[in-house]
C-alpha cells in the first residue's frame, strides 16, 4: 500500500462519515475520498436522488470535484478510497481519470465492477487500471449498508 496504516485509516474514516451523511439524506450510503500527495482534494457521498442523476455515485462526485479543483480531467497520483466496491459505471471513470489507487471497504457481489460483476480493470479494453486494495474498514462499511437496508423494509 501506498500510504501509511494510519493515514488510510484516516482516509476512509472521511468516508465512512460521508456513506453516514448520505444515509441521512436517504441516499444510499457510499461515500469517497479522493487523496493526492497526502491531501483531500474532494469528498462526497451518493447524490442521485438529490441530483436526479443516475451518474451521481459517490466516486463520480469526488472526480468531478477534484479535476476542477486541479484544472485537469486526468489525476495522475491521485487515491480513491469508498466505502463500497465502485460499480463499472464508476470503474471506467476511475480508469479515465487515470487514478493511481482504489482502496473499497465493503465487496458489492450483485454490482460491483472491480472484484465483482465485470471485473473491469482485468478487460483488455481498460486503458489504466489502478492499484486495488479490498477490505479497508469493511466492516463498518458493511454494517452502514445493512442498517440502512435494513429500516427501509
């Protein structure tokens, strides 16, 4: 891994407050963290019902806001952390970004794209694919998930 124990546990933790703030707005609860040379350059939950845009996944927030803050679509160095397993919708605009990272919290067997579902990185057609790292606060990633879920049914 790239960074250090302490400073990933610090970067999901963000996070994990942002997957927490979504659940809030009754969003569903994923959160991200984009990271470039040990700094926060972007954080963001899911914003698909607030924006009525399909595309609102935490990941794309935290790209968009990042490439206008550095004026540049590409963000070459750059580490994702989230929550969840980015789907493959948010794993082609990770692989279009060209970030250097990915560390996910909790796997996504029904829509994961990277270790799940289509496993994108591992097609011949991705052009950059980053390092990935599962697992990082799984567990509390998970359990957002599951309370969530489990107090809308």
């Amino acid at each position: 891994m790239g960074e250090t124990a302490a400073e990933s546990g610090r970067f999901m933790d963000l996070a994990l407050d942002e997957a927490r703030a979504a659940a809030k707005r009754g969003e569903v609860p994923v959160g991200a963290v984009l990271v470039l040379n040990g700094e926060v350059l972007a954080r963001a939950g899911n914003r698909t019902r607030e924006f009525n845009d399909i595309t609102a996944h935490a990941e794309i927030e935290v790209i968009r806001q990042a490439a206008k803050t550095i004026g540049a679509e590409r963000l070459n160095g750059a580490d994702l952390y989230v929550t969840l397993e980015p789907c493959t919708m948010c794993a082609a605009a990770i692989s279009f970004a060209r970030l250097r990272r990915v560390y996910y919290g909790a796997e996504d067997s029904k829509g994961g794209g990277i270790d799940n579902g289509v496993r994108f990185f591992n097609q011949p057609t991705c052009h950059h694919a980053p390092d990935v790292y599962s697992g990082l606060s799984e567990t509390a990633a998970a359990e957002i998930l599951r309370d969530f879920f489990t107090a809308r049914r």
